[in-house]
C-alpha cells in the first residue's frame, strides 16, 4: 500500500486524517500496530506508465512485495491467505487477506517513504484494483471454556480434502450496538460454535483506514475453524440462526465475511504479550 499521500493511487482513497495520526503519534504513546490488508486484483496487469506486459494483477503484486523493506524495519507478515468464499459483502469479491505487524506507526510510514519501497509501489498500483487497509489494535476476546474439545474429537475434524479455515469478519456497528447487541450474539453462537472447535485466533479494534473507499470500519475478527464444515454447521444452526436475527442484523450495519485459506499464519503468536 502506499499512504504517502505525495504519491498517486488508483486502488483506493487515502484518509489524510489517519495518515497525520500514523506520522505524528508521539514516541511515548507509540507502539505496534497490525495492517490489515483486503486485497482485490485486476485480471490482467496495467502499468500507469503503459508499458506493455504479460502479467496478471496477481503476479505484478507479488512482485512488488516489499519482503526486505519489512525485514528492514523489524516488521512482519503474520498471515496471509487466500479469499476462498466471500459470504457477505456483494462487491469486491476480495482475492487475498493479509496482517501485517509494524512495529510502531512511525515504522510503518518510515518504511513508505524509502525510495527503495517507492520504487516498488509501481507494481502493486499496477496488479492492485481495488484495497482496504486498517491500522487495527488488538482488542480483547471472550475467554474459552476449560473444557473445549481439542479438532480430533469435534463432529468435523481436519481433513486431507477439508482442512482448517479461518474465517474473518469486517464489521462496522450500529452506533452503540457492539457492546449490547452484538455481545448477546456472540455469547449465543459461542455457546454453538465452541463444541464444533472454534479458535480465536485474534480480534482487533479499527483504529483507521488509511486506504479504502471511504468507509469507516470498528473491528476485524479472526475465527478459525477445524474445517469448512464445521463452520457451516455452526452456521446453519437453527440457534444460531436465531441469534443472528435477532441480535447480530441489528447489531451491524456494514460487514464483509470470508472462509479463508491461510498461507502463513502465526497471528495469535503475533498477539502474545512476549512478541508486543
């Protein structure tokens, strides 16, 4: 991504507002902050400059990615994965998902403002169509029974043609729905969702958008599951299913939700107060 707002972008809208908040925070209150990446490519690769290519958005993304430049500044991925299934949400059909730990805000924009990373950026504004990325802060999440059953011993296990999923959701509440409304949906499905082998794997306030289209976001959660259909077991739960009625459709008023194949994974290490 690039929040320079110097540069030109045509994948998404920079917030002026949160780029001042990233570049001005004070040493002192400074500190990591995880880059949530929602990553829609063009079909076929368009270089502003016009020159000819073969590549498709995919791969002049996967050109730019600025693995040195993040090394450089202590930061890493912590998860990557492929959109399997995009639930809700009509448009964009994202294609990929991405956290990336920095670790302080100033890092991020030190990292953006390299003529080195610059020089990367013509490629991801060539593959990328369209991006959200959230500057998020992790937030705290419900405590697991004692007694939740390890994946061997759940109705759908891991498997060779089904193995784990983690499935995330974008949110944006209702204004004082979060703590009231979404709370009582959450109590309700965890009470479903735990027997079929629910992890959470990390939930994060949104504390900006630095690039989007112009919408604000609350919170991102990960959940992972043993496998696609323990997921949708829970998720065609007549109880469930009642819950979200009642509780969750009032509660959002915007989401996003996706089954997602990791690639790299090692977010919940990311959020161990060791890593901080």
């Amino acid at each position: 991504m690039a929040p320079n707002s110097n540069l030109t972008i045509r994948y998404g809208q920079i917030d002026p507002v949160y780029e001042q908040v990233l570049r001005t925070t004070s040493p002192e209150d400074d500190g990591p902050v995880w880059m949530i990446n929602l990553m829609k490519y063009r079909e076929q690769a368009d270089y502003a400059d016009g020159r000819e290519t073969t590549l498709t958005g995919q791969q002049a993304d996967d050109t730019y990615a600025p693995f040195a430049e993040l090394a450089a500044i202590g930061a890493e991925i912590v998860f990557a994965a492929v959109v399997e299934t995009q639930l809700l949400g009509d448009t964009p059909k994202w294609d990929r998902v991405a956290v990336v730990k920095y670790p302080s805000r100033r890092a991020f924009i030190a990292m953006q403002d390299t003529e080195e990373f610059q020089a990367k950026h013509v490629h991801k504004d060539a593959g990328m169509e369209q991006t959200i990325v959230i500057g998020a802060q992790p937030m705290a999440m419900p405590a697991m029974p004692l007694d939740a059953p390890d994946w061997a011993d759940v109705p759908h296990p891991p498997t060779v043609d089904d193995p784990s999923v983690v499935v995330l959701h974008l949110l944006r509440y209702h204004d004082g729905m979060a703590d009231t409304e979404m709370v009582s949906y959450q109590t309700a499905a965890g009470t479903v969702a735990v027997p079929h082998g629910v992890r959470l794997a990390g939930w994060f306030t949104a504390e900006g958008t630095i690039v989007g289209d112009g919408r604000s976001w609350d919170q991102v959660r990960f959940n992972a599951f043993p496998s696609r259909d323990a997921f949708m077991a829970v998720v065609f739960d007549p109880d469930r299913l009642a819950a979200q009625k009642e509780h969750r459709e009032t509660a959002i008023a915007d989401t996003y939700t996706m089954i997602l194949r990791p690639i790299i994974d090692t977010l919940a290490q990311s959020l161990a107060p060791s890593s901080a």
